[in-house]
C-alpha cells in the first residue's frame, strides 16, 4: 500500500464528463489497495471568471475579499468530485484548505505555504476514504482565506504530499509530459522520462508553464517524487502503466550520465527591457539605479552596462512585464533624474529564450554552439545571461519561434540520448 496524492488541473476537472474520468482514475488507485490524497484545481475558466468579475466591480478588488472569492472555486470541484466518489460507492471526503487547515502567510494573492495539519486527512484515510483538499488556498494566523498565486494548486499537491510523507505525488494534466520544449512551436519536441529537478526548477522559471515554479522548490527541499502526467488517457489504464508514463522529476542524476548536455528549452515573452542612455559612470551608478527598484519589490533580471564613452555609459535591465509600469514610473519619476540619466528607453517587443541542461556544468562550447544557431538565423542577441546549467539571451520577440526551432535541432533534442527508462 502506497500514499499517493494526485493533483488534477482545471481542464481535467473541466466538466461533469471530466470530473466523471477522474473518479474512475482515483476509484482504480483506491481499489488497488492505496490511501489516496486528491487535489484539484477549479474548473477550467472558473478562477478567470471570478476574477473578471472582481475586475467589473472595481479595478481594484480588496486583495482579502479577491481571495476569498477566487478560494470558492475549488471548494466547487473539489465538492462535485467527492460526491462523484460517493456515488461509484467509493467512501470520499472533501476539505477546503481551512478546514485542513493549510496554514499561510498573510499575503493575499500570493501567500506561501508555512504548515500543513494531516490529522484530519489521515484519520480519513485510516478509515479506508479518499480524501479531497482544495487546491490553492489556506488559512492565515488570523483566519482569512488566502490563496497561493496563479497555478497555485500545484504547490498544494505537492505541499500536501511533502507534509505526509506520501510515496509519490501525480500531478495529472492536460499534456502527457515535461517536453524539451512547447511542441506547439517545435513539432518534434520530444517528451523527456525523467528531468532533473534542478533543470524542472530552471524550465519553471524561465517561462515554461507546466509547474507553479514554487511546487517544484517545495518538491526540492521535502524530496517530493513528483510525475508530471495526462490525466486525458483512459482512466482504466493499469497502474503500472499509468506509474510508468509521462515525466518523473528525479534527485538523481545518474540516469544522466549519457544524456544530452542541453535537456529543454524555454521561452518566456513576460519581459520588459530597460535602458538609460547617457548615465554617468561612476562609482554607485548601478546601485543607485536597481536599489529602489529592490525596494519596490521588483525582481530584475538580466543586467547589461555598456563600455564608458566619454564618462558615460548605457545600463539596460529586464524585469517582468507585469511590473513594466511601475518599473517605467520609477525610472522617469525618480531614479532617472537622480542619477543625471539622458533618455529612458522602454521595449516591450523582447522575449527571453534559455537552453537549459545539467549537462554543461561539464561542457565548454554550449552557450557558442548557441550562438552560431542564432547567427546563422541572423537573430541579433541584445542581453546575455548565464548560470552553471542554463543561458539565457534576450532578442526580438518576432524571432523567438524560430529561435526556438533552430536551437531544438542544433542541440539535437529531436533524439533521444538518455539511457534511462522514466
Ligand atoms: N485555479 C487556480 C488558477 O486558475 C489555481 C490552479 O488551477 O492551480 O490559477
Ligand atoms: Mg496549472
């Protein structure tokens, strides 16, 4: 007997037929003997839909009321999939995060997971039920509901498993897989069976969209076992079959002695390129530029100062696109005229394109061999950015698809090189 805790995203649970194809994939976990933690996302259009509505009321929405308007929306899934359950005849039921209670910080749209309570879930499973947890929500030291960010639910799952100490954790979705990249830019993107997590972790934050990227930290400091699954297969499916399929996120690394040096490749067009013209250069000038954007929360991400011409240089950042504005606000308002700069230049037409693979932690050549690919598309690179298993470039966002393409068959990711069965 094994604990398993299987999450399912919002278009697994996107419709009564769906939520009906879920029952019958835990009902076959349950029979076959193993304790099983289920933990859904809202239906598919649902947390979009209550935000919109939010947004009609006011721009503005009080970030305690949004949260405990957007929680609602897995406490309907997580409800229907029970009752589901129930009907098969298999003995299940469903917990809201408060209930549990998943314990958070206070910050509302975005709160961190601090402690899980299982006492409750276990007492269940010890009495032979499926237990259901809401995805993306918890309960704060004053007892406000808050939700965990966008994708949240993944993080519960994998938050739930790391607190019970679970076997494995399932996160079922609506693709079969982690690819070497999006097979809706690459048709020859190929799934990987296994994927470091140190790679998943670079993949997530460097724009791939399969994994809240704080599910997979959490995955990282518990060890969590984490596969990344379809859940649009036949739920019948044997269960060696269904352990053996889509992506498992490994600690180890053996498996990729033999394996590529560059594993995936991500893309992301959530980025804004700054530059100040004419910023003088002296001691400071960089610190004086990026401090307050620190200090107003903003992350920065690639950085890139010109050589000095004449006592002055360019300085170029990136940031989210999300925080262009208040970004933009800052530069004009504040730091541009502190700092004596010329003209403050905002692009919004960049994208960020990275090659990802443990493998060139013990390879020169990979960043060139990346470079040649790009030339010879004639893509121009205007940022670079590097760290022991990825680089980064910034270009035009009208080549990042072909960026992509032409780095997917320069590193050869249509072959598959691993050894190692998933
Ligand atoms: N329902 C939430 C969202 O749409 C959480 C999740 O699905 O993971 O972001
Ligand atoms: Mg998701």
């Amino acid at each position: 007997m094994s604990l398993i805790v299987q999450k399912y995203g919002g278009t697994s649970m996107g419709s009564v037929e769906r939520i009906r194809n879920v029952a019958q994939r835990v009902a076959k976990w349950h029979a076959a003997g193993h304790q099983v933690v289920v933990v859904p996302s809202a239906m598919s259009g649902e947390t979009n839909r209550l935000l919109g509505l939010a947004k009609e009321i006011t721009p503005h929405p009080d970030s305690r009321e949004q949260d405990m308007l957007a929680a609602t929306g897995e406490q309907a899934s997580s409800a229907l999939l029970a009752m589901t359950l129930i009907a098969k005849g298999v003995p299940a039921r469903s917990y809201t995060g408060w209930q549990v209670p998943v314990r958070t910080d206070s910050a509302f749209t975005k709160a961190r997971i601090k402690s899980i309570d299982d006492e409750r879930i276990r007492n269940d499973l010890d009495a032979g039920r499926v237990v259901i947890v809401t995805g993306f929500q918890g309960i704060d030291e004053e007892g406000n509901i808050t939700t965990l960010g966008r994708g949240g639910s993944d993080t519960s799952a994998v938050a739930v498993a790391a607190a019970m100490k679970a076997d494995e954790c399932l996160i079922f979705t609506d693709v079969d897989g982690v690819y070497t990249t999006d097979p809706r830019v690459v048709p020859e993107a190929r799934r990987m069976g296994v994927v470091s997590f140190e790679e998943m972790l670079e993949l997530a934050s460097l724009g791939s969209k399969i994994l809240q990227i704080r599910s997979v930290e959490f995955a990282g400091k518990y060890q969590v076992p984490v596969r990344v699954l379809s859940s649009l297969t036949d739920p019948f499916i044997p269960l060696e079959e269904e352990m053996a399929s889509g992506t498992l996120i490994t600690f180890e690394e053996d498996h990729k002695m033999e394996a590529a040096v560059v594993s995936g490749i991500a893309f992301s067009r959530d980025e804004a390129k700054f530059t100040l013209r004419a910023v003088p250069d002296t001691p400071g000038v960089a610190y004086s530029i990026l401090g307050p954007i620190a200090a107003a929360n903003i992350d920065v991400d690639m950085i890139l100062q010109n050589l000095s011409v004449q006592g002055t240089t360019d300085f170029s950042f990136t940031v989210n696109r999300n925080d262009a504005d208040r970004t933009n606000e800052l530069l004009s308002k504040q730091i541009g005229p502190a700092v004596g700069a010329g003209e403050i230049v905002y692009d919004s037409k960049v994208a960020k394109v990275s090659i990802v693979g443990i493998g060139m932690r013990s390879h020169a050549g990979v960043a060139s061999t990346m470079f040649r690919a790009l030339s010879q598309e004639g893509i121009n690179i205007q940022m670079i950015s590097t760290s022991e298993i990825k680089t980064s470039v910034i270009i035009d966002d009208k080549y990042m698809e072909l960026a992509v393409r032409s780095l997917h068959k320069a590193f050869e990711l249509d072959q598959d090189k691993t050894q190692s069965a998933g």
